[in-house]
C-alpha cells in the first residue's frame, strides 16, 4: 500500500512537472510573439509613408490594385498584435486579479485561434521582409543603362537605410513629374543615382558649361531628353534648393554659381545622362520621397546577384 502511495506521488509530481514546462512554454511564447508584432505595429507607424509606397509597387505589380498590399498588411499585424496582447491581458488579469490559474483559458483560446494567429503572423512578417527587407521591383526604360537594362528585375532595401552618395535609389517620383512628361502611375517610381546629399556644395561655371560637386567634376550635365541645355538644367536644380534655403533673391538666381545641398535633400541623375529624367528637370528630392536602396539583380539570370 505504501509503495502505491509512493509511486502516485511520483506520477502526481511528474505530471505537475510536465504541466509547468508547458506553462513556461506557454508564457514563453505569448511574450516572444507579443514583443515581435509590437515591434513591427511600431515600424509600420513610423514608417507608414514607406508602406504606402510599397502598395503601390504592389499594386502596379499585380495589376494596379493600389491599396491590396497595404490593407492585407495593417490587417494582419494589428490581429497579430492584437491576439498576443489580449492573450497577455487575460494572463495578468487571471494571474493578479482573480488569483486563478491561468493557463487553461489561455491555452484553450490559444489553441482554438491557433490558425487565425497563424495566417495572420505570416503575412505580417512576410509582408514586413517585402516592405523593408527586400522588395522585388523591375526597371522600366533605359535611364541607368549600362547599369540596369529595361525589364531588369532587382531587389530593394530600406531597412535603416540612410541614402550615401554613389548608391542608386528608388523613390516616389509624383512631386517631382512635370506636366509634359510621364504621369502614367505605374511609372511613379523612378531609380537614379545618388550624386549629391546634404552639405554637399554644388558649383556650376557659365563660360565652360562645367558642373561640380565638392569640386569633382560631374559630366554629361546637359539633359537631351527634355532638350535643355546646361545653363537650364543648373537653374533647376539652383531654384529648387533656393526654394528651400531662400539663399538668393529672384535676380540673384541668374547668377549664382554655387549652392549648398539641404538636409533631408538628394541630387538623382540617371547613369544614362542623355537619356533620363531626373535632377536636371526636376531639382532635388526630398529623402521622405526613397522607398530604398537597390541591392541586387534578380534578371537576367546572366547577370545575377550584386552590381
């Protein structure tokens, strides 16, 4: 009799083991899960300009479905956050307040809803990794031949990316189209090179039609595409700075020679100088208007990977 008394206690005291391994597991979990889709809900409320760019290269992608990506993205990561905030509110409740165990309801819920928080964690994370980690994208015309070729396919960060001179960005490009060009919202994005960025001094001589950046020489100034000559290409990018800086008075404009890059502002020219459209028509661009930074080819195949 004592024997089985013994080897109860013993099951009894493994079972109780068990059940407080799955407990921890349990708690474990809600934690891990709740910090991660905290962390992506405050991302995407920092970064909510970056992911409404991002629906739009989804939606031109798939067929012009602007606001699919955004929706599916909001949608799943407040149901991400939210299940593992309600699952975390019901344990302190239980646990504090109503001095019970928790863990039955917390995990019958867990288990019932297991699917729901399933779907819901992987678009979330999958959709995070397009939106900032790597976003597929594919290069229309011929602005940054011989670096990209129409129809190259690349990938693009943004994940706490802060533009540098050389590399090549993507950015929204609707306050910056004029009238007479392409408006056509499937091509809002456009990709250049980075030649200037903030403090940068930026110097043009009349009499030779030379353009500098801190002194480096920066050739094929001149735009043919929009067939502007060097003196009209310098003037917009000088106007549009000195509409931020208020650096020179109207009649100070047709002179100056030199002016100062502002923060928060970037200088794009295509690698395709005499055929692209970018800092010379439009002037500057504010860094708020980069979705990111290209990284990597996809296509063609022969020239896979970096570049």
């Amino acid at each position: 009799m004592e024997n089985n008394i013994n080897l109860n206690n013993n099951n009894s005291s493994i079972d109780s083991s068990i059940e407080e391994k799955k407990k921890k597991k349990l708690f474990i979990k809600i934690v891990v899960f709740l910090s991660i889709s905290f962390v992506l809900l405050l991302t995407t409320l920092i970064n909510i300009s970056r992911i409404v760019m991002f629906s739009n290269i989804f939606g031109s992608f798939i067929g012009n479905v602007k606001a699919l990506g955004l929706v599916i993205y909001l949608i799943s990561t407040i149901l991400f956050f939210g299940y593992y905030l309600a699952l975390t509110i019901i344990l302190i409740l239980y646990k504090y307040k109503f001095n019970k165990d928790w863990y039955p309801l917390v995990l019958k819920l867990d288990n019932k809803l297991d699917l729901l928080s399933f779907i819901a964690k992987c678009f979330s994370l999958l959709l995070f990794l397009l939106i900032f980690v790597a976003t597929p994208c594919v290069v229309v015309g011929s602005s940054m031949y011989p670096t990209f070729e129409d129809g190259d396919a690349i990938i693009a960060s943004n994940l706490f990316y802060v533009p540098k001179k050389g590399d090549v960005v993507i950015f929204d490009s609707h306050d910056y189209q004029s009238t007479g060009f392409n408006n056509d919202d499937s091509h809002s994005f456009y990709i250049k090179r980075v030649i200037a960025t903030k403090n940068d001094i930026l110097t043009f001589d009349y009499e030779n039609n030379l353009f500098y950046v801190n002194d480096d020489n920066i050739s094929d100034f001149s735009n043919t595409i929009s067939i502007e000559s060097a003196d009209d290409c310098w003037y917009s990018i000088l106007k549009s700075i000195n509409n931020i800086t208020n650096t020179y008075t109207d009649m100070e404009l047709d002179t100056a020679t030199t002016i100062t890059v502002p923060k928060g502002y970037l200088l794009v020219f295509g690698d395709n100088r005499t055929n692209s459209l970018d800092s010379r028509v439009f002037g500057v661009i504010s860094t708020k208007s980069v979705f990111g930074k290209a990284i990597f080819r996809l296509f063609p195949f022969n020239k896979f990977g970096s570049f």
